[in-house]
C-alpha cells in the first residue's frame, strides 16, 4: 500500500541519519527517471534506505551486544505460490544475520544462520524470527509450520550471534501461532511474545490446541474483544515456557478491550516489547489496516493502554518492526517493497524514533513529503 501524508518529525534530519545505509543498485537519475515511467517511487520519496540489496529481507528483529547491532530477518524468496490472504507466497526457508558496527554505517550480511532442513520437526515456512543473549549463549527463536500444517516455535542455540545455528529436535512445547518476541526485563526474566492471526493461526489456537478447520481470518465477531496475543515467562535455559501462555490484554482508555471490528487498532501480529523510562511498551502491527501500533502499561504480562501509531502505512502489505536503543538514541527497523515492488520480496530498513515528552512516541512517515524533498535526498 502507498500512502503519503504530512510528517510528524523532521524528515530532513531523519532522512540524512539513515542515508549512510546501502543504497539501491542505482539511485542515478536515469534510475530515477525509470522508476517514474515504471510507475515507481524514486528513492528519494522514501523516508530511509535498504539495509541491504543482495537479499530480500523482512520482519527485523534488532538487537545490540558487545556494541554492535545484530539483525535478525525473514528472507524472503520468490517462490512459485500464488497471493492469498494466508500468507502461503511467504515461502521462507533460511535465516541470515545482518551486522553493522554503527545505524549509517556498512552493514554484513552473514552467512545462513539455520536452513527448514535442519530442523527435524518443521516442513516449511521460516517466517518472522527474534533472537536472545543468556551467557555466551545466542538463542534464535523462530515460527514454522509442522508436517500437518499447523506452526510451532523452534529454537536453535550458537556461540556466536551470526550463527550458524543448531535447533533443538522438537519445538517449544505448548507453542503455536508465529512471530516470537523475546524480552529480557531488568532483572534478567526473559518472557517470550507471540501470536498472528489470518495466516498465523491465532484463531485456530484459541484454546491452545490446533484446529485445521478453524477460521480463515479471526473469530469473525466484530463487537466482542479482539484476539489477543500471548507472552509466556521463558524457564532458565531460554528453551521451554516456564508457564501455559497468557493473554495480553490491549485495552482503549477506559480500561475495556479493543474490539474484533476495531481493525485500526486491534491487534493482527508482529509483537514487540521494551521499555523507557519504566514504562513497558507493547508494539505490533494492525495487519490489513497497516499500521504500526503500540500500548503501555506496568507489567510485561500487561495491560497494555493503546496510545497511538508508531509508523503510518509503507509501500508493502504491511510492516513487522523492532525498537533498540543505540548510542543514546531510540530506533525503528521495519520493511518495505521499495527495492521490488512485490508483496514477497521486501527489504529491511532503519530510522530513528522519538518520544514526546509524556512517554508517546510520535508517529513516522515512512515518505518524504513533497515539501521536504529538495533537501532531505540521501
């Protein structure tokens, strides 16, 4: 989806912050002039740059250790299955990591860190993954489907954060749904966050137990409370949840949950969790209304109070971000389909978030507006 709209934070500082990113393989102005007559974006309309050209990447989980950034995204192929509202063309099969010393500066694109044929228990589909630090030890959490279609979340442990990594032989027990997000709160307790639905399955999970006949999309009950992700306390070894998943309660202002037909801002997938200034902050990603969305409470079990967008809609379906803060400033990594126009094939990408004084985070343009071009081009 393409949207522009008028800028909430200085794009001309934003855009020149995020301009040292690798750069498309031609941002001349033949290019650009091809992108127009293609009906495409020039590079300069957008708000920040690929990380990366050599692959497409997707859903990235950043993380910072030993002073440096590690990202962990999809991959995305161009596989052969037709768009449908499941999701079944994201056909993932592997991970790689991506490294940068520095936001602006060159980034590594690893090696594969783990292949679908290395984890005995999954058959295809590696979407959305996250990664923890416990010790010397690098965890990589990650949704796939099983043999009977249904996903579970895996786990693969490696001494070094680029991988490769060696998965466990079975998934998490009492698994189910995608997009894992492991938080690691101040006093060392890591919880994991988890849950998509449509092509994620929550709905099909609703009692923790699959059912393959469920529904396509959600509990299709617009005015009862919406489907909630789940978060579970992860056990001492990062392996297992030391607990059966709770629900995560999104409510609006009054304390009530935000209802199934509330599509601006209920829940879809995409969880993130961390914290400023005591406050943890619940993130995710409305799904077919495309937004990024957030709410804060004083639990990492919650409730989280919505409070606003983090990112209006970018080129693309829809986004799937990480929050880190780096060298005293805060950053938003999502995607987009700048580099290819198509759905699958997206690429990751970094700008900087800020906060308002009272704690809400302003809400980012993933565009440069017309009155802001002429000075804010990488």
């Amino acid at each position: 989806m393409m949207r522009k709209s008028i800028l909430t934070f200085g794009a001309v500082a934003a855009a020149a912050l995020t301009a040292g990113c690798q750069q498309p393989a031609d941002t001349s102005a033949n290019a650009t002039n091809a992108q127009q007559a293609a009906g495409k974006r020039p590079a300069s309309d957008y708000l920040s740059q690929p990380l990366v050209k050599d692959i497409f990447t997707a859903d990235p989980s950043a993380h910072v250790w030993n002073g440096k950034i590690y990202v962990y995204p999809s991959h995305d192929i161009d596989g052969p299955t037709p768009e449908d509202d499941l999701g079944s063309h994201f056909e993932m099969r592997d991970y790689r990591v991506l490294r940068m010393d520095r936001i602006g500066g060159p980034v590594t694109l690893g090696p594969v860190a783990l292949d679908v044929d290395d984890v005995p228990w999954a058959e295809k589909q590696m979407w959305a993954p996250d990664a923890a630090k416990k010790g010397d030890t690098y965890y990589l959490y990650f949704p796939a489907k099983d043999k009977e279609g249904a996903f579970r979340i895996g786990v693969a442990t490696s001494k070094d954060p680029m991988g490769p990594f060696k998965a466990q032989p079975q998934p998490i027990k009492g698994s189910y749904s995608i997009d894992p997000a492991v938080f690691t709160d101040d006093d060392g307790q890591s919880y994991m966050y988890f849950g998509g639905i449509w092509g994620g399955q929550l709905q099909r999970n609703v009692n923790g137990a699959y059912d393959p006949n469920g529904s396509k999309t959600d509990l299709g009950q617009d005015d009862k409370p919406a489907l909630a992700p789940r978060v579970a306390k992860m056990t001492g070894d990062m392996l297992e949840f030391a607990e059966t998943p709770r629900v995560v309660q999104i409510v609006d202002d009054q304390g009530k949950p935000l209802l199934g037909g509330d599509h601006d801002r209920r829940f879809f997938e995409a969880s993130w969790m961390h914290k400023y200034k005591g406050k943890y902050y619940f993130s995710y990603s409305t799904g077919d209304t495309h937004y990024l969305a957030y709410g804060t409470g004083d639990s990492p079990y919650g409730p989280f109070t919505y409070k606003g967008r983090i990112m209006e809609p970018v080129e693309g379906w829809t986004t799937h971000h990480s929050i880190v803060e780096w060298n005293g400033k805060w950053w938003l990594f999502y995607a987009d389909t700048q580099l290819s126009g198509q759905t699958r094939l997206r690429n990751v990408k970094v700008t900087e978030l800020h906060y308002n004084p009272d704690g809400t985070i302003q809400t980012i343009n993933p565009f440069v507006t017309e009155a802001t071009q002429g000075t804010a081009k990488p």
